[in-house]
C-alpha cells in the first residue's frame, strides 16, 4: 500500500492550483496552454486508476495482441455475418469504452 496522497491526489491538487491559483496570474496569452498542462493532469490521474488487466486478457483470449487483432480486422475477419463479428464488436465496444472513461468520460454518459 502506498502511502497518501497517491499520485491521483496530488495531481488533482496541482491541477486545482494551476486552475484556480496560476492560471488567473498568467497572461491571457498563456491560458490555453495552462488549461491543456491542466487537461493532461485530469487525463493521467484517471488514467492511474484504470486497470487494464481485464480487457488485455480479454484481447488475449480472442486473439494474440492488438496488433493481430487490428491487422484480422483491416484483412474483414469480422465483418457482419462471420461467426466472429459478435465477440469482435463486443471487444471493440469494451476497448472504446475504456478509452473514454480515461481520456473523455463525459462521452460515455
């Protein structure tokens, strides 16, 4: 067990400062760059706390890898109608969801 803050906390309090402290402080000229450095730090901290074990054995069990599972996609092994298309839009829809969850959870819901 790690010790507190984790790295969420203290992402969430270095973005509240940024946000909240700095940014008023900064020239207008440099507040889309601080809200992006802010955006960032939302992204990792969400990020953190995501575990992908579930989904990578899940890929695993239908296919070696990513990267066989991209390349079996690109070449219409799942298209609509092949017995795999059902497990494959499945997978697609969990490995969607997951991303979202991390980099725009306001997407999903």
């Amino acid at each position: 067990m790690l010790e507190q803050p984790d790295a969420a906390d203290l992402l969430a309090t270095a973005r509240a400062a940024l946000l909240d402290k700095l940014l008023p402080a900064l020239p207008a000229h440099l507040h889309y760059e601080a809200r992006m450095v802010a955006n960032a730090m939302a992204i990792a901290a969400r990020a953190g706390g995501v575990d992908p074990k579930p989904l990578e054995a899940r890929i695993a069990s239908f296919t070696e890898d990513t990267a066989h599972f991209a390349a079996r996609i690109r070449a219409g092994a799942y298209q609509p109608g092949t017995p795999a298309y059902a497990g494959a839009a499945a997978l697609l829809r969990e490995m969607v969801r997951m991303r979202c969850a991390v980099t725009n959870p306001r997407a999903l819901g």
